[in-house]
C-alpha cells in the first residue's frame, strides 16, 4: 500500500476514521463519561513550549536510549491496547512485528486476541506482556506459570482498572463486552464494506471469532462470552502486597503501569520494582484523572536514579515525545497512533507511524540545538511554564 500521502498521525486517524464501523471508532477514540481526561492528556502539551538553543553543531545526532542493560534506537514503544481484531485481522501480531523490525519494545495487552505464544514464536521473542491481575496467589501462579513458559522477561502490571469504567459512549454504540450482535451494528458494518470483507469476514473465515487469548492463565472464550472468572473477577482485591508476592517469583523485569500519584511511585521503589508507566490508561478509566505529562514531574521527583520512569497518553508527535523525555521519561508508549496505523496498513501501517515519531525526534533535536537525545532535559523547557507545571504538583 502506498502510504506516500500520510504525513502525520492525524492522516492516519482520519483514514482509520472511514474504514471503520463507528461502533469500533468510537471504542478506540473514546474515553470515559464526559472525556475530561481524554481531552486533557492532549492540552497539557500545549501548555510546556520550547526554548532551542542555536549554533549548537548537530549535524551528528542520536535518539538511543538505554533502559535496563538494553538500548534502543529511539525513545518509543508500542503501549497495550485490547480487542485490537475489531480493527484488523491479526492486529497484535502486525503491531508485534512492526516494534520488533524497528527494535523497539511492544507491550501485549492481556486483553488480546493472538496467543501470547504464537507472537513470541513468530517474532523471536522480546514482547512484554501486560497483566490485569486478580488479588488472589493461587490464579496469579498459573498465570506467571504461562508466562514463564512462553519466555517473557518483562512483565508489566495494570495497576487503575480495580472496576470497569463507566464508558457510556460504547453503550450509545452499542458497542458491549461481551460482544453482542446488533441489528444497528450489522447495518454499521454493512455501510462499512471494506471492514466487513477484510477485518470481520476473513476473521471468521480463518481464525473465528476473536478469543480473549491472554487475559488468564488459559486462551480464553470467545469475546461473545464471559470469562469463566469474569472479566475483572478479583482485581478489586489486588494491593501492593501481591506485587511484592510477584516480585519474589518473577525473574525478569516487573513494571506497574497506571502510576499519576507520587506516593505510589515511591511504593514500587519500596517493592522492588524494575520500573513504573505514569499513565491514566488513555483517559479511559477514571474521568478527571491528571494528564499523565502534568503527573511526571512530581514522580520524578521522588524516585531515585536510575529508576526507569516510562509514560504513555495522548503522545502524536515527536515533539510531544521530547517534552516528556525532557522532564525525564525514560521511554514513551504510544498507543491509538500505532492502532490507527495497523487499521490503515497493518504492519506496514505501524511501521510508518513508528517513522514518523522517530524522524520528528531527529528533525526537532537538531532545531532544539540537542544532537543527542541523552543530554536531552528541562533546560530546553521554557522556565516560566515550566515552574507554573512543577508548582502545582509540590501544591498537590
């Protein structure tokens, strides 16, 4: 496909926008109840601006960033997104192989549909698998125990979705899980063709209907039907003491991802942990949440170096990417970006999405005066903004 028209993340979300049914648009786009957070983790970029250097020599620059005993070629990665097969057949591997031919790291969302095993078999390994874990030992064993086996080494756990969020724009959609036929839905996707021939059509044809593959310890139902341990069964009960019970059994690395207060950054320093993603999932959980840009400098203020303190939410350029380097992200997800890349073009799709990101950091280093994004910090920010930002969080 040629993909010489797309110039930026908005070109891609515009096409993703015409090929898909609204009920499965408005399950990508949307947030929670009046979409507070949503709107928030994109304003809050407008609100830190830029002060470039000049004359600085950057005509030899990098974007590598170490994490762990790992380096990668550039400060991105590919964050857990769920039920991805309602965009394209075969998604979480197209968005797998994409991060994997880029070298840059993808986290598997537990509520996906390809086996976590079939991915890491067809991409060489390297995949990171985030967990929605019930609070109870005895299940989270088996789970691990998968794990273990399918030889992932880092393992991320959702820490915000105690309770389903209240997203009353799918239920205006009619858009349900379990997954419930319509007669709206079916007249949706009859007045979407090419999503019904090539995304629901050939999913059936070939692989059936999408199973929640990854959410527990075994493939799953498919997502017409609840868990037999329902779809939040226990994560209501789940507390740090269970983190620290994983981390004592876990040998690889163990991330909490849902991070917006700094008390609990400190808690996963305090457990052991290898790492936390500030994020407010997307804004699709609790409405009103901090942007997870405005949560960053006060969580990274009270985690010692070299802790790793990864991000995600609301993130469509490289500029947005160095902001948050800047006030000392160690890596940045991006989530609906890469999706709307997979819907247009699958892996290829991701791929250039993932380009995107990458050559906007390497133009805008070179105009911010930076040739090395490790010398990359806050001394790029404009002060004034800068202080109003860390201000409200010392109030807070």
């Amino acid at each position: 496909m040629n993909l010489d028209s797309y110039f930026s993340v908005a070109d891609f979300e515009a096409a993703a926008r015409r090929l898909l049914p609204r009920a499965v648009y408005g399950y990508v786009v949307g947030g929670t109840e009046d979409g507070l957070t949503v709107n928030a983790n994109r304003q809050c970029f407008d609100q830190l601006m830029f002060r470039p250097r000049g004359l600085m020599g950057v005509a030899a620059r990098s974007q590598t960033v170490q994490l762990w005993d790992r380096s990668y070629p550039s400060p991105i990665g590919i964050a857990p997104m769920g039920i991805t097969a309602i965009c394209r057949r075969q998604c979480d591997m197209e968005l797998a192989k994409a991060a994997r031919a880029k070298g840059l790291p993808f986290v598997l969302s537990g509520v996906s549909n390809t086996p976590l095993e079939t991915i890491q078999a067809a991409t060489g390994g390297g995949t990171w698998y985030q967990g929605y874990f019930p609070g109870d030992t005895e299940r989270l064993e088996r789970i691990i125990d998968r794990l273990r086996k399918a030889d992932i080494d880092v393992l991320v756990v959702t820490s915000d979705t105690p309770v389903a969020a209240n997203r009353e724009n799918n239920e205006r959609n009619g858009f349900t899980l379990p997954f419930r036929p319509s007669w709206p839905l079916f007249w949706d996707g009859v007045r979407h063709p090419r999503w019904s021939y090539q995304v629901f059509l050939k999913t059936l044809l070939n692989e059936g209907i999408p199973r929640l593959a990854n959410l527990y310890e075994e493939i799953g139902p498919p997502i017409t039907r609840e868990p037999k341990q329902g779809f939040r069964g226990g994560r209501d009960l789940l507390t740090w003491d269970h983190l620290s019970w994983l981390r004592e059994r876990w040998p690889g690395k163990l991330v909490v991802k849902g991070i917006l207060h700094p008390d609990d950054a400190i808690e996963a320093v305090d457990r052991g942990m290898d790492g936390i993603i500030v994020s407010n999932h997307g804004g699709r959980q609790l409405d009103g949440a901090l942007p997870a840009l405005t949560a960053l400098p006060g969580i990274k203020a009270v985690v010692p170096e070299p802790f790793p303190v990864m991000i995600d939410g609301g993130f469509r350029r490289g500029t947005d990417v160095l902001k948050a380097v800047a006030l000392g992200a160690r890596m940045v997800f991006v989530g609906r970006p890469a999706l709307y890349g997979a819907t247009v073009a699958g892996q290829q799709g991701v791929a250039k999405v993932l380009d995107m990101f990458s050559t906007e950091i390497d133009r805008n280093l070179a105009l911010l005066g930076c040739p090395d994004i490790k010398d990359f910090g806050a001394y790029y920010l404009d002060p004034v903004q800068l202080a109003r930002m860390n201000g409200s969080q010392e109030t807070a």
